[in-house]
C-alpha cells in the first residue's frame, strides 16, 4: 500500500480514527446533557435534612399560638401563651425576626420541647439575655447600671429588657414620649405621681410637651445610675444645664438661660465647681436640687415654689440654721445685676471691673519707672 508523503499513516485510516474521536465526544456531551438536570436538582449531602430541620416561620407558630391557651406553672401562675397576631406583626420585630430567633431550640412545629418553667418571673430572666444578642451595646451599659447592681445581689424584681420594653408587642420606647415615664412607674409609682404634678409633668402629661425631661433624660436609659452617689451630686448642674443653659430651647418659653452661668459664679456655685469627683463624700455645697426640688419642682412664681422670696429663708434653714429674710435676700437668685435690678450690686461689679485693671496697671507703670530710674542713676 503506498503511503502518504513523509511517512504518514494511510488517508482511510486516518479518517476513521477521526470519526470514531467525534462519535466518541459526541457521545459523552449527550450523556452530561441527560444527566445535568437530575445532577442540578440532586441536593448536596445532609442539604435535604437541612431544608427539612428549617426553624417553622411566624404563621406557622401564630396557627396556635394565636388562640387562647396558657401554662399552670409550678408556681401556680397561669403563664398565657396566646400571641396576638396584629400587634405582633405592628411591632419594630414583626417584620424582622421569626419565632425562632429568640425562641432557639425549636426546629420544627411537631419537633417543640417543652419548657421546663418552674415561675413566670424566672423564665423572664432566663430569656432576656437573648436580647444582647441584637442589642450588644445596650446590654452592656446596663451591667453598669443600678439595676444590675441589684439583680446581681439577688433581687429578682430588679427591672431587665422585656420588662421596660416588652416583649412581643415591642415599640419604639419615645412614641409616645410620656410612655417613658409611664413605663418607670410600674416600679416606681410613687415618684411617678409626684413627677406627674411638677411643672415637668403636667407639660408632658396634660399639654404633651416634647421639650420637658422624662425619667431617663435625667437618670440614663441602660446605664441607670445611683442618684445618692458623690459624682451624681458633682454632675447635677450641668446636668439641669444642659436644658436651662440652652439659649434656643429656653427662648421658646421666656426662660433666662443664665441660670448655670450665674450660679457658677455665686458662693454655692464656685465652690462645688472646685471638687472633684470620685472624692466619695457628698459635697455639702447646694446644687439645683437643694432648693427647686428633685421630681416634685414647681414655677418659681407658684405659692408653694421653695424659691419663691415668701419660701426662701426656709429653703436656706435647710443648710443654714437660723437664716432670717435679710439672711436670703443676700442671694440675687439667678438673676445679674443690672442697672434696674440690684443696682447697687450692678455698680459695685462695674467699679471692681475698671479700679481694678486701673490699679494694675498703676503698680505696673510704676515698678517699670523705678527701674528705668534705677538703670539711668548708675
């Protein structure tokens, strides 16, 4: 047989090599494209379990647990159940979170434990650290807080998460805004009755002012802290400062917003101004306080006020045994002089302000002339 130039192999056997190469590709790219589909829709190993073990999401719980059933716990307590579907869902999580984030454990609605709850109340401490788990930040000013300090000491009635924020039907904590208070009053009622009647309250409550301090503009929201404490004392005039010194704010209702820039320069003022905290005794100096009251403070023009000037060298007994009316009159309250109020104090102030300056520069002058007479006598 006669072969092809440069000792190829024969034409008709290459060419039947080549078609077999073809059949067999061919082949094998119709066998992937039969197999491909079933491949695609085959799941990856343990995939299918997975799918099966996926938590139930929120309809699936509400198909029970939004009708009315409950727990008789150990304790006696009837422990409600029931959800309600709309305020649920109305809720800052009812758009973004299922059942299953804080209810952990549950995968499935047949596959549901039952919960060993021996009391309503240490379920609630038992879950509500669940919280942090979202809420990190807000979770560890709290364990600065008096709250925890008490928790920590064995008082179970100590207030955690869900019981100033709720728990399924949670809002956003300022809407209202007097919900604040409200809310610090299933604790504390007595001084929510006593805030309710001060000047503060009555704003909030009757003409729903957003301008006035609530509970937590004065004490901390997570990082509640202790009121008796030294540095709490220390901090209290910047802390009223911080609304009565803002000039905008106290323009809106006719209010000086002099009140920590005099006070700082009166005796009680300057004197607490040059402590320091954490000296852990109570400065004796009086702070706002000490005179306007604490949760129970009134108009300064009220009958009952304690700065009113008919009220006010009883308020001063209080530190100053035996203080007459002369005794308070001495006090410009927080008021500068000026040339119609306290007149005599007004030009006092403003002969210091020049004679001093003046006197100064006198004794200045006059050392630098001694000298230069000195240097040119030699």
């Amino acid at each position: 047989m006669r072969k092809e130039e440069g000792g190829g192999l024969p034409r008709g056997r290459h060419l039947r090599e080549a078609s077999g190469i073809i059949a067999v590709a061919m082949a094998v790219v119709a066998l992937f494209a039969a197999l491909a589909p079933a491949y695609a829709s085959a799941p990856e190993d343990g995939q299918g379990q997975a799918a099966a073990d996926e938590p139930p999401g929120v309809q699936e719980c509400l198909a029970c647990h939004s009708n009315p059933m409950a727990q008789t716990l150990p304790s006696g307590e009837q422990f409600s159940l029931q959800i309600n579907r709309d305020a649920f869902g109305e809720s800052v999580h009812g758009e973004q979170l299922v059942c299953s984030d804080c209810h952990t454990g549950i995968t499935s609605a047949s596959d549901h434990p039952q919960r060993a709850i021996t009391s309503a109340r240490k379920y609630t401490l038992s879950q509500y650290e669940l919280c942090k788990r979202c809420h990190f930040s807000n979770y560890a000013r709290t364990l600065d807080s008096v709250h925890y300090n008490v928790l920590v000491r064995g008082d179970t009635a100590a207030p955690v998460c869900v019981d100033c924020h709720g728990s399924h039907y949670i809002q956003r904590p300022d809407q209202p805004r007097a919900a604040i208070s409200r809310t610090c009053s299933q604790c504390h009622n007595a001084i929510f009755e006593t805030y309710a009647g001060s000047v503060h309250g009555r704003a909030l409550i009757d003409g729903n002012n957003q301008d006035v301090p609530v509970c937590t503009t004065c004490h901390g929201s997570h990082n509640v802290r202790d009121p008796l404490t030294s540095d709490f004392r220390l901090e209290m005039p910047q802390l009223c400062g911080d609304c009565h010194a803002n000039r905008q704010l106290m323009g809106k209702y006719g209010i000086s917003s002099n009140v920590l820039k005099t006070y700082l320069q009166d005796f009680h003022g300057a004197s607490i101004s040059l402590r320091q905290e954490n000296e852990g005794q109570i400065a004796p100096e009086a702070v706002c306080s000490d005179c306007h009251g604490v949760h129970d403070i009134t108009r300064p023009t009220d009958a009952n006020s304690p700065v009113l000037k008919a009220n006010l060298s009883v308020t001063c007994q209080k530190c100053h045994e035996g203080a007459t009316p002369q005794f308070s009159n001495a006090w410009l309250g927080h008021y500068e002089p000026t040339l119609h109020k306290a007149t005599l104090v007004y030009f006092v102030k403003w002969f210091y302000r020049i004679f001093i300056p003046f006197v100064l520069v006198g004794m200045t002058l006059h050392i630098i002339l001694d000298v230069f007479r000195v240097i040119t006598n030699r």
